[in-house]
C-alpha cells in the first residue's frame, strides 16, 4: 500500500456494466482505479501499473481468472480478490490454490467489497513492514523503504533494477533464470526479452559494484540466468 498516494485498484472484467458500478464506487472512497477486459491485458495491466490490489473476474477472454491468478504469482505478490458469480465451491479452491487472496461471491455489497479491500491492504502492509534489511558486505537493501546503499553510500536504483535486485537478494545463492528474472522485472510476456535483461544487470553493476567487470554480488550463470551472492 502506498502511504503517499491513495492505494491503486486494478479491476479485470469483461462486463463494461459492472466496471463502471465498481469505478464508481471505488472512486467516491478515494481509490485510484484502472480496469481491463481480458486475462492477458489483467497481466501487461499488472506489470505496467503495478496495482495494490487486484479485483479479478474468473470468466474472462483470453484466460480465465485461475490462470491469471496463476501466472501473476510468478512474480508478483499483489492482493487479489476474486469476484465471481461461479458459487461452486471447487471452482473457489481452484482461484484461491492459483493465488488468490479472497473470494466474493456476486451479488455483493459495496460495503462488504471496501471492507475485503482494506483488509486485503492491511495484510499487504503488515507483510511489507515484516520484510528483512538485507546485509552482504557491503551492500544494505532496505526491503520495506525501497533503499539501496553501499559502503553506506545511497543508490539511486530505477524500479526495474529494483526489482531484479530484490528478487535476487530475497534468493540468495539461488540460480535465477532468465525468463524467471524477465518475468519479475517486468511482466509476462517478456521472457524472451535477453538482451534487456543483460541491459539491466549491466546497470545494476555499474551501480553496485567496485569493479563491474568482476561482480562481487550479482554472478552470471552462462547460458542458464544470474546468481545472487551474499557472503562477500
């Protein structure tokens, strides 16, 4: 949730009639709000806007919600809230095995869906606030303010090169590949996306690194992804 800026909602359906009641109703309570119509633009909605939470219709064009939900937890932590009008119980445990958060029935009342969304909101800060300050040598992640520093020197990082760090560094020691990395960095859609990648590591080097050319923390695994080190 973001402090500074009221919280953003992304509502995915296919049904023009209920999105404008939800805009609405969202919008009068201060919520900033952007819709899409298909599981595939829910995904490049997601990774462009980066919503704090998700409002998701299961019967959608493109791919269904499940599947949304499934390729969203790839490399996204996002609140989603599923609003449906499928009442059958397995097709609820299949949304909330994919990823989901939350599960609401249609019909609903706004009341009961503002309530879910500050619950869901409150569960994401409360997460936000447990995660860790990351140590390795001398690099310091703050995972909860979003800082960087080096030798207690700050760094100003864009949000894609954030992001790969973060991913990284919550994977220590792990071979991150490279349609996994894409994925996180910026969305479904982009794990072909190798030479950006290299773009961005070779970024985040020149950043983070004493002598980019021989990396201390962020190693390349050939052919295969990048490894992030910590006990430097």
């Amino acid at each position: 949730m973001r402090v500074e800026t009221p919280a953003s909602i992304l509502m995915v359906d296919d049904d023009p009639h209920v999105l404008r009641s939800l805009r609405a109703a969202l919008e009068s309570h201060g919520y900033h709000v952007r819709s899409a119509t298909s599981g595939p633009s829910a995904l490049e909605a997601c990774a462009a806007e980066r919503p704090d939470v998700v409002l998701l219709d299961l019967a959608l064009p493109g791919l269904d919600g499940v599947e949304v939900c499934r390729r969203l937890r790839n490399w996204s932590r996002v609140p989603i809230l599923v609003l449906s009008a499928r009442v059958h119980e397995t097709q609820k445990v299949q949304a909330l095995d994919a990823g989901a958060d939350d599960y609401i029935t249609k019909p609903f009342g706004t009341e009961e869906l503002l309530a879910r969304i500050r619950a869901a909101l409150r569960r994401d800060q409360a997460r936000r606030d447990e995660e860790p300050i990351i140590h390795a040598g001398g690099l310091l992640i703050d995972l909860s303010a979003r800082r960087v520093t080096v030798d207690e020197r700050e760094v100003h990082l864009t949000p894609t090169e954030y992001e790969l760090l973060r991913v990284l560094a919550t994977n220590p020691d792990r071979v991150l590949t490279h349609g996994f990395l894409l994925r996180a960095a910026l969305g479904s859609g982009y794990e072909d996306a190798l030479d950006n990648l290299r773009t961005f590591i070779a970024q985040l080097r020149r950043k983070l690194e004493r002598e980019p050319s021989r990396p201390r923390w962020i190693m390349t695994e050939p052919a295969v992804g990048y490894r992030f080190r910590p006990d430097v």
